[in-house]
C-alpha cells in the first residue's frame, strides 16, 4: 500500500514537472497555422503574378500588422498552395534572441539604418544574387535610398517606400496674414528666412499660443547631417569614433537658431508641444508651416473636414543652410531584410519580392502614404488634385536638383539619445537652468559617450 | 521474526527523522507547493539571478553572442554618476523629493479623512466609496484623466480657470509637472490608505477611549494619547509602502510626458519629473545598456533594502507594540 502512495507521489510531481515545463517553454506549433478563408480578389491585393510554390513551406515573417496586413498574407497564400505565413510583432530583443536560438525567423522588417549591425553580426542575407535575377526588383529601376541596404559590397535588402524627409510646407494663408510673399515654387528658401517668416507666421493668445510659424519635426541628427552635407562635411569622423557637435560653427549656429526659435516659441519645444503630430497640427490650424516629407501627402488625402485645407500649403525643397544648394535625403527607410540563418531563403525571396515589388507594392504607390521604390510605380501616385500635383513636381525637382546621397548611419549609437539628449537640454535651456553653450556642449559630450559605449561593446 | 530485523525495519522506516508515514506527508506537502514553487523559481528567482548577473556584462539587449563580463565597471559608473552630481544622482534626488513630499502629504490626509469618516456622519458609507474610487481605476487610466484635466491647451483646470480670471494659461504638464504628479499621487493614494487607517481607527479598544472621556479627556487629548500611539504599527507600514511606491515610481511621470503617445519607448518626461526609474528605463531601452540599467536597479534595491531596515529599527522608539517584536 506504502509503495503504491509513492509511486503515486512520484508520478504525480514528474506530471506536474512535464505540464509546468510545457507552459514555461516556447514551443513551436506543431501545426501550420489555420489558412483564413481567400479575401474578395481586389486589384491590389491580387497575388496572381507570384509563381506557385511546389513544396509545402511555412514563413515566418517579422513585421508590424501596419505594414504586412493579413489581406496581403491571404492573398498571398491564396495564390501560393502551400504556403503558410506567420506574422510576428517586430521587437529588437525578440529579434536577437531569435537569431542567436536558432529560432525559425526568414523576413524582417527594420531600417535601412539598421543594415550595417545586422550585416556585422551575419544576421541578414546578403541578397546580390537575388537582385541580379529578379525580373521584378531591378537596380536602375530603385530610388537611391535603397543605398540605407547596401553594406560593404553587399546588398542586404530594400525599403518599401521612400521619401525626402525634410521637404518645406508653408500655409499660404498664414503667409499672407503674416505679410510674406511667398516666392515661386522650387525655389531654395533658406533656415535664416524660414525662421523669420516662422517668427512672424505664430500667433499667441492671452500667452497661450494658438499657432506656431513652423511644426519642426524633430529629425534633430538628420537634419544636422543634411545641412553638413551642403558643405561636403558630415556630423561623425570617418570611423565614426567621433561626433562633432560643439566645435562645428555650423552646427553650433543651427542648434542656436532652433533654440531661439523655441524661446520665441515659433516652433513647438519641449515647453510648448505639439498635442499631436505634423499633419494635425497642419490641417487644424496650430502649425503655419512644417519641414517634413511627401507622407504628409497620405495624411492630407484622407482628412476629414480640415481647418485648413491641402490646397493651402505650398510645398518648396528643404530648407538650406548656405542658400546654395540643399539637401532633402531620405534619412532612413522601413524596409525588409531576409535572415540569414533561413532555411527557406527561395520561398523568403518569392514573398519579400512579391511585397516589394507587386500588388502591395502598387497598392502603397496608389494610396500615396510616401513615394513607391520602384520608379516604374510613380505613375499611380494619386495626382488628381492640384497640390497633389504641386507635391509631385517639387519632388521630382528636389530628385534632380538637390542632394539625394544617403546621409551617413552611426552604427555605434542609436540617434534616439542625439534627439532625446538634445530635447532634455533645450528644456534646461528655456528654463534658464543653463546657457546655449552648455547645451550644446552637454548634447557633444552625451553623444560621444554613447558612441564610446558602442564601439566598446562593439570590441 | 527476530529482534535484529525489527530493529533494521524500524530504522528504515525512520530515515533522517521521519517515518514512512512522515515521508508520505512530506511529499504531499512538496506535491502541493511544486505549481508555485516552479513558478517561483522560473519567473522570480531566474530571472532576479539572470539580472543580477547581467549587471556585470556590457549587455545591450541584442547582442547575446558577443556580451563580454566587466566585472563591476557599471557600478564603478553608477557610483562615479552620484558623486559627480550626474544624471543619476539628479534622477535619485527628484525621486527623493517626490517620496519626502507624497508620503507626508498622503499619510496626514488619508489619517484626517479616516478619521472623519469613522464618525457617525451622514452619507459616510457614499464618501468611504467616493474616496475609495481612484485606488481601483487603473493607473494608466487614472493618469489619462489627469492628462486630460491639466492638458496646457485643452486641459479642464485651465479652461474652468479662464472662466474665473480671463487670459489665464498655466503650461501644468510642461511649467508644473511635479506639482501634476504630486497631486495624482495623493489623488490616487489616499483612498487605500483611508482603509487600513480606517481598519486600524476601528480596532482602538472602546474601553480604552471610555476610560479617558470619564477621565474629562478631551477629543485630541484622545488622539494623542490613544488614538495615535495605537495607529503607529498602521503609520510605519504606510511609510515601509509609500517609500518602496515612490522610489519605484515609474509609469505615471512617463504617462504624464507631454508626448508619450507620439515618442514611444523614447519618451522623455520634462526634467522635473526625471524619476530614478525614468534614468534606468532611459539607459536600459533608449540607450540599449541592459547591463548598466540592471546595475541601477540593484543599486536601487539595496538602496530600498538599507531604508527599510533603518525604518525597521527605528521603530522599536515610535511605533507601538502590543507584544516586544524581539521576543520569539
């Protein structure tokens, strides 16, 4: 009877052991995921051009719900007998953990800023081969901030869409109140003049200010790197080793003249911010004008009942530091890696083809939510309306008249603690806890340490 | 059978002090624990000890192939941050005040609002509700009302204050952040505290207060004398939990930023509310130095631990006890 109890005993702790381990562990499933029923086929979301795949085959894809809807998963594996797609919330520990366990991964959405750690580490799949067969991805056919994915010879893998990040966008109205004529379109308007009509363009209220002259957004590094850039100059040291933020008269004087601008509160700052982003604050009013990018366009297009209204806004290139030349890069680019630790890198390629450069790629391209990477897609970019029409011409005069070089990417460092940095100390500045000087020489300081911090990690 | 086997059976039976039975009950005892105790151990005692060995590595949260040990170097740094007057030491002195001015505040209030609602008011049962309220809305949602109250542009204070002196515009979130905070705080602490003082006002011996008023004592002769020596044990286990709350304080500065919802995990409340847990959670996901945050927060730990204790021992000359704490 004793005996029996304590096999009892054992076999229900090794039971309890088995089903404890089975919660706590990260099983993979063993089943390939339920195939939701075939969407209505629409035009753009149609997968008929990707070729059918013989062998059964399960992709495992990284990628925010935002970018890969689960109408592009359907249509895809309705049109592909076989293949199974399982989407997975994008996460940069995720994503390393994965890596380095073994874990089944074979596309990953990131940044093009994100290719050369990737690359460094041999996470991602040098995909030269596959862009040189592709009747589909061609190379003179791509924008040149593809260049964010390409890496010491190779070439790891290609936004989605695109834009020039800094374009200018001013109220033609609030010009006008303000007493500003505005010049022709394409004209190069400089930080010095944008800054002045910024000045004259906000509007305050019993010390509330009810409009700012311009919405900054805030791409605080990037926009250093661009202004350097009219110079041939650049923000870090050939290795990267270095930022040089203090000893640079230039961008001493910018950061100078953002500041002041905070102070005169013609620009949102961390003591009067934004309550929402650039398009809201546009089209309702509380912003006279912005730098920002041709995604404004996908904003614009689908408002509601605007204050003020898209055709109000001009678009004009990026604003210039010297009054010569600017630059307007795409400062990153959302796109797609394939891993290299895939067993399934032909089946990878067919999809990270079919999202590049198919219907999803040509339904990106019809919405107009930033410009397709393909320049054989421009054609359906929405342009029924006049200023949609102004906005495409100005970009295809920024393409051939201003500096489209992909600015160079600290791969030491994340550009959040230049920003954040920055942010933290413009606070202390407009609250007169320390002078411009300091700031700029606390924001010199914090960078160079975390670049130190990375290339220490980095050995 | 003979007495030499009796005498092995019994000796088996007996291994280290229990009896074949005994085992039997201690195995149940082991089987009925094992759900928590393996829950215990995979996500508390691993992950504490993975932590505590992650501050002494240059982890960044991706680069689990090539971490390297360096030994105490991220203490070295936390330790050269507070006596330099660095962002850590700033961040560790905010906390600091936010614990000196919310715990008082938080204490004296709930005691004053137990006590009036331990009389035999009209309606106490509604006020003891009211008051109760903000202790079980969750905090995010909690922070959102007060978001929405002190917003600078579309804030309800501001605008109910507009009303009263016209042109009247407060940046509360941007100018006062640690005033917001500090108000939340009291706002949402008070009613679980009521409580308990609440449980302990009512668990002073009737006889104790029937004595002292045929005595001629007077009400606050009655608090002082009784009253609040009996709610001492109640005070210090506010104190112990109030110091541990606000030095942990975390969620609610970084809801209350300004643009939480636009920058995401780069949120950066304004300086003011720099709390010591905004610093980690800066350097651990902003800065991706997994190893240095880690060795924050045990610095924060021991930090928590050596004020407790102090608190601990201290007590034996504030706090009154029924029982000698040190008699076992």
């Amino acid at each position: 009877m004793k005996k029996s109890s304590s096999w009892r005993v054992f076999a229900m702790v090794a039971l309890l052991a088995i089903l404890l381990t089975a919660c706590g562990g990260n099983a993979a499933p063993t089943a390939a995921p339920e195939q939701p029923a075939a969407p209505a086929a629409t035009e753009a979301t149609a997968a008929t051009e990707a070729p059918a795949v013989a062998e059964p085959v399960k992709l495992v894809v990284m990628a925010g719900e935002d970018e890969l809807s689960q109408d592009i998963i359907d249509a895809y594996v309705a049109a592909n007998p076989g293949v199974t797609i399982e989407r997975i919330d994008p996460d940069a520990t995720k994503l390393a953990a994965m890596i380095v366990a073994g874990e089944q991964l074979d596309v990953i959405a990131g940044s093009g800023a994100d290719t050369s750690a990737y690359a460094d580490r041999g996470w991602v799949l040098d995909l030269t081969p596959y862009f040189a067969k592709s009747e589909l991805l061609k190379a003179d056919d791509m924008v040149p901030s593809v260049e964010y994915f390409r890496y010491k010879g190779g070439w790891y893998g290609m936004n989605k869409d695109w834009s020039p990040d800094q374009s200018f966008f001013i109220s033609k109205t609030a010009a006008a109140e303000a007493g500003i004529e505005l010049p022709p379109a394409q004209t190069i308007i400089t930080w010095a003049q944008a800054a002045d009509w910024a000045r004259k363009m906000t509007k305050s209220e019993g010390g509330r200010v009810t409009r700012v002259g311009m919405a900054y957004s805030d791409y605080w590094d990037g926009t250093v790197q661009t202004i350097l850039m009219e110079n041939g100059e650049d923000l870090y040291s050939e290795d990267f080793s270095k930022a040089n933020i203090k000893d640079n008269p230039t961008v001493v004087a910018f950061l100078t003249l953002m500041a002041e601008l905070a102070k005169d509160n013609a620009i949102f700052n961390p003591l009067n911010p934004s309550p929402e982003w650039v398009v809201p604050d546009l089209l309702n009013g509380r912003a006279a004008s912005a730098d920002n990018g041709y995604w404004i366009q996908g904003g614009f297009h689908d408002a509601e009942n605007p204050v003020v209204a898209p055709a109000d806004y001009v678009m004009y290139p990026a604003l210039s530091w010297g009054g010569k030349v600017t630059a307007n890069p795409a400062l990153g680019g959302a796109g797609w890696f394939i891993s290299a630790k895939t067993e399934n890198a032909d089946a990878a390629w067919k999809f990270f083809e079919y999202y590049m450069g198919g219907a999803p790629a040509l339904n990106r391209a019809q919405i107009g939510w930033g410009l397709p990477a393909l320049k054989s897609l421009y054609a359906e970019i929405p342009a029924t309306e006049e200023w949609q029409k102004q906005y495409i011409e100005n970009v295809q005069w920024e393409q051939a008249n201003t500096i489209q070089t992909p600015r160079r990417i600290n791969p030491y460092y994340s550009t959040g603690v230049f920003n954040t940095t920055w942010q933290a100390n413009l606070e202390r500045y407009l609250k007169g806890e320390i002078t411009i000087e300091e700031a700029i020489a606390n924001l010199d300081a914090e960078v160079n340490k975390a670049i130190a911090d990375g290339i220490a990690v980095a050995k | 059978m003979s007495a030499d086997t009796q005498t092995t059976l019994r000796t088996k039976r007996k291994f280290l002090g229990l009896s074949g039975f005994g085992w039997m009950r201690a195995s149940w005892f082991y089987v009925f624990i094992a759900p928590w105790f393996l829950g215990f151990l995979a996500f508390t005692v691993i992950p504490v000890a993975v932590g505590m060995l992650m501050s002494f590595t240059n982890f960044t949260g991706t680069n689990f192939d090539t971490y390297k040990f360096i030994g105490l170097a991220n203490y070295s740094e936390a330790f050269g941050e507070f006596f330099t007057d660095g962002i850590a030491w700033y961040a560790l002195s905010r906390t600091g005040l936010f614990a000196i001015v919310t715990i008082p505040i938080n204490i004296v209030l709930s005691l004053l609002i137990a006590i009036l609602l331990t009389r035999n008011i009209r309606g106490k049962g509604f006020f003891r509700t009211l008051f109760y309220i903000p202790s079980i809305i969750p905090v995010v949602a909690s922070v959102w009302i007060w978001k929405a109250l002190m917003d600078n542009n579309y804030g309800v204070v501001n605008a109910v204050l507009n009303e009263i002196v016209p042109n009247t515009y407060i940046r509360w979130l941007t100018e006062y952040p640690f005033h917001v905070l500090v108000m939340w705080s009291v706002w949402a602490g008070v009613g679980g505290a009521v409580i308990i003082f609440m449980a302990g006002i009512q668990g002073v011996p009737a006889e104790l207060e029937e004595a002292a008023r045929i005595d001629g004592a007077n009400n606050f002769q009655m608090f002082r004398n009784i009253t609040a020596p009996l709610l001492t044990p109640v005070i210090f286990y506010q104190f112990i939990v109030g110091i541990i709350g606000s030095l942990q304080i975390l969620t609610q500065p970084l809801l209350l930023a300004p643009r939480a919802v636009q920058a995401g995990i780069a949120t950066l409340p304004p300086r003011e509310n720099y709390m010591f847990m905004i610093h980690i959670y800066q350097e651990s996901f902003v800065r991706q130095r997994y190893g240095y945050g880690s060795s924050l927060l045990w610095i924060l730990f021991f930090f928590i631990l050596i004020l407790t204790i102090v608190m601990t021992y201290t007590s034996k000359y504030w706090v009154y006890y029924e029982v000698n704490p040190e008699d076992k």
